[in-house]
C-alpha cells in the first residue's frame, strides 16, 4: 500500500472530546491508516492510501462531523 500523508486545517474544535471523535471519523475511513486531531492548532493529520481515498472525500467527512475545513 503506498500512502500519503495530509495534514487538514480545521475550525470550530472547542474541547478535547470534539478533536477524539473527528479523529474516530476519519481513522473509521476506508483507506485511512492513521488519523492524528489536534484542538491547538486546529489540525488533522491524515496518513491515507491515495487509490482507496481522495482528499476530498476527508475534508467531506470533517465536515460532515460539524466542522469546518480551512482552505
């Protein structure tokens, strides 16, 4: 498996337990190997295969948790 590694700017991360399950969300994605979420400084590292997901779909699953990605 080659992989890629990516690192998202997220917002709207108040506590601990909102960085630990967009962590969940993302590691629960097929492809992903490792997903790493921190609320300072607001940012998920997503270490993926490239052929089972596209970048896009990770910003969709941040989203989809209640966040928001910062391009």
């Amino acid at each position: 498996m080659s992989s890629t590694t990516t690192t998202i700017k997220v917002d709207g991360m108040t506590c601990d337990g909102c960085s630990s399950s967009l962590q969940r969300a993302l590691a629960a994605v097929d492809g992903v190997s490792k997903a790493e979420v921190t609320r300072e400084p607001g940012q998920a590292t997503v270490t993926y295969d490239p052929v089972k997901v596209h970048p896009a779909r990770l910003d969709a699953v941040v989203e989809d948790a209640g966040f928001e990605v910062v391009k």
